[in-house]
C-alpha cells in the first residue's frame, strides 16, 4: 500500500462520521426554520463549507451553516441585526454560543463535540453582487460540489493534509497560506493530489494559474507572489492571502515529497531546532479583546516596523516570529546575527574621482579626527562610533516607534533575551526536520 493510500485510508471519513454531523445540520436546520418562521423572514437555512462540497478530513471537521436572508435587507442590516436572530436560534436549541466578529458577525456553537458556525449572508442571484466573502461562498460551494468526482474528493483530502502537515494551510492572517477554497481549485485544476505537487515543484513566482481557461481576467490588478482568479468572480484573487514564506515552503514540501514519499509530511511534527543567532524577545500585556484578523494584522504590522528600526540602527535581521494566546498577550521573537554591535560603524563613502561629493566626505571625518582612506575599488572609506549598539537598549527606548497600531498603541514592552530552547522563539518548518538523504528527522 502506497503512502497516500496509506493516509487516505485514515482521513477518509466513515459512515458513522457522516451521520453524526447529518443529525446535527439537521437539527441546527430545524431550530433555525421555527425563529425564522416566528419572526417572519423569509431566510433560507444552508449547509456550506467542506461538509457540504464532501472534502472534509475525518476528525478535523467544522460544519458551516448559513443564514441566507433576502439581499433588499442590506449588508448594514446583517450587521446591525442578525446577531440577535442567530443568539435567538442557539437559545432556542439550548447551545452554548460564542459571538464572533468577522465582516459579519456570527456564532460558534460546540454541539456533541463538534464545532458549528452560524453565519448570516445574503442570498443573492450573482456572486457579481457579493460584497463580503460570505456572500460569495455559496457560489464557492456550488462551483466546487458540481466539479468534483468522488475520487477527486478524495484527492482533495490528501492535498489538505498535507498543507496542514507541512504548516502550509489556512488563509488566516496569522497563518498566511492556502484556504480550503484553494486547495479544491488546485486539484481541480491539476486534476490529483500528485499533479498538483508536480506542477507546484516548478513554480516560479509570480504563480499565475486560471482553473477555467475561457474567462478574460485582469492580471495586472494583483502584485501577489501567488494569483488565481476565482472562477466564480474573476475580479478576486483566491490565492491574495498566501504568502512569500508559505509559498516557497509549499514548492519545497512538494518537491521533496515526490523525492521520497514520507508520512511525516502528512503528520507534522517536524523537529523544531533552536534560533543560531541572538534572540530578543519583545513582549507585551494588555491587548484589548480583537478579532483574530485584526489581532494578527496588527501584529504583523508591528514585526515589519520592529524589522526596519533594527536595520536602520544596523543589526542584521535573520528573521522575526510572532506569538500570540489571542487573550491579551503577545509577543516577537526577532533573531538577530549579534544582539550587540561593534563600537565603530564603517562607513562607504564617494569614488575619490567624484570631486565635490568626496571633498565634503573627507572634511566631516577628518574634523572629527576619523581616519579616511581610499579602498581597492577606489572608494572612500571611514569609521564612525555607531549611535545604537545594543538591540534591548534600541528596541525599550523606541518602543513608541513600533507599538502604533490602534490597539497596541501605549503598552510597555518587555524587551529580553531569549532562552535556548524557548518555545515561542524555535523555528517551526518542515525542512528543518529534512535530510538530503530522504529521510525525516526526529519530532
């Protein structure tokens, strides 16, 4: 038996698996119908997502459901109304809820162990009219459940293992990779879990792929190292949110998958070995409660500004992680090549032959009684003391410089040296656990 048989054998779901979440849609189904009928909207109650397109993996299972009411109600009514009818619902069915806040807002459920989402949308004629990614999916649902055999289901499944395997899946911010969405369009484009490894082992950015071939699309609308128009609205991208990182982690999963098949690229579990250079640590407390995309954009945006004001200062960033327990902490780890740079900064200045550029260069450094000479490029060159030395000592006293999103902005950062070994600060890729020799090494 062959690895993927192997593992789809695993993830395929059984029969019993089916049913459980049947029984559930069905009575989430019928406590939605009776507030709708005692309130007198006329919604329509709808299964989407995985579930409904028949591609979900056995034991990681959400089910989706979705309130689609009349689109003369208006994106501002949705927003403004429908939280109170999908509380009214779980209520009426005695579920415990969480409310969430995305561009819509809805509610998770925990209904015999597994997780519901109820989410209102609009039911429109055109995915041409959606203005949210919500008003879009049921076209999503249709476009995939129409396209795909029971044998390219299967191959689907064994492609969205693998992404989860190897750290690649989700289209969250936080994550940056490839939407469940995306994975379907790739083997229906490609037509199998392996064609899709063979086409992404030659990628070459940027990756322009068209699932439907007979459709005009305006490339130049996108800059994405990643672009596939959506075939259900070629307007949008449905690969906006992969990026750089995960893209290239995919092209190598893939090509070193077909190298030499492993379950361990299905598994994860990937050893994750210690940062090489220093490791400074900036962790803050007090985050107000946000929406995961918000949370992580800010995040990210903060990683950006902590990774310029070091460059400018002169460290030399290897690399920047983020944590998070999305209640109110966080934390970068910013992996440095030397937390502490030498006294004196060398500076490269004008050829010698540039006259008026070099004259000026040689006056401020010889007024500060700094060596000038001329390199073996012919070049000026000098020292001068550096302004910043220590990366904690830069990263405390400008930390009103990075701490600038809205909800960020104000907190005191705790700014230290990493730990060996510390578990926020350990690089999490699958190549780390790679060896040229074909095989994987310890979790």
């Amino acid at each position: 038996m062959s690895v993927e048989e192997e593992v789809l054998k695993e993830i395929k779901p059984k029969p019993e698996e089916e049913e459980k979440l049947k029984s559930i849609y069905r009575m989430v189904r019928e406590a939605s119908e009776s507030v709708l009928r005692e309130r007198r909207i006329d919604a329509v109650v709808s299964l989407q997502g995985s579930v409904a397109k028949g591609t979900w993996i056995s034991g990681d299972v959400d089910l989706d459901v979705f309130i689609l009411f009349p689109k003369n109600l208006g994106g501002k009514w949705i927003r403004e109304k429908a939280l109170e009818i999908l509380v009214s619902i779980a209520e009426h069915g005695g579920w415990e809820f969480q409310a969430r806040y995305a561009e819509h807002p809805y509610i998770t459920m925990i209904i015999e162990g597994v997780k519901v989402d109820l989410v209102p949308a609009l039911r429109l004629e055109s995915p041409l009219e959606a203005g949210t990614a919500v008003d879009r999916t049921p076209f999503h649902t249709e476009y995939v459940a129409a396209r795909l055999s029971d044998e390219l289901r299967d191959q689907v499944r064994l492609l969205k293992k693998f992404m989860k395997g190897v750290g690649v899946y989700g289209a969250e911010i936080r994550v940056g990779g490839f939407s469940g969405y995306l994975s379907e369009l790739l083997v229906i484009r490609y037509g199998s879990f392996r064609g899709v490894l063979e086409a992404s082992s030659e990628w070459r950015r940027p990756v322009r792929i068209l699932v439907e071939e007979d459709i005009d699309v305006p490339w130049d609308l996108w800059s994405s190292p990643m672009i596939v128009p959506d075939p259900v609205d070629p307007r949008r991208n449905a690969a906006a949110a992969v990026t750089n990182r995960r893209l290239g982690e995919f092209t190598w999963a893939s090509k070193l998958y077909l190298a030499g098949p492993s379950r361990m690229f299905f598994e994860g579990g990937w050893s994750k070995p210690m940062l090489q250079g220093d490791v400074v640590v900036v962790e803050v407390e007090g985050i107000p409660s946000l929406p995961p995309d918000i949370l992580w954009g800010e995040l990210g945006r903060t990683a950006r500004r902590l990774t310029s004001i070091l460059s400018n200062a002169g460290f030399r960033v290897a690399d920047i992680s983020l944590w998070s327990d999305e209640h109110g902490r966080a934390a970068w780890c910013v992996e440095l090549e030397s937390a502490i740079l030498p006294e004196m900064e060398l500076v490269v200045g004008p050829p010698f032959d540039d006259f008026r550029a070099s004259q000026g260069f040689v006056k401020a450094y010889t007024d500060r009684r700094m060596p000038v000479w001329i390199d073996e490029k012919g070049r000026l060159r000098a020292f001068k003391p550096r302004k910043h030395r220590n990366a904690l000592e830069v990263l405390t006293s400008l930390s009103g410089e990075y701490l600038v999103a809205p909800h960020l902005r104000g907190l005191k950062p705790r700014v230290r040296l990493a730990g060996r070994g510390e578990a926020p600060c350990r690089k999490d890729s699958f190549l780390s656990g790679y060896t040229s020799s074909g095989g994987m090494g310890p979790a």
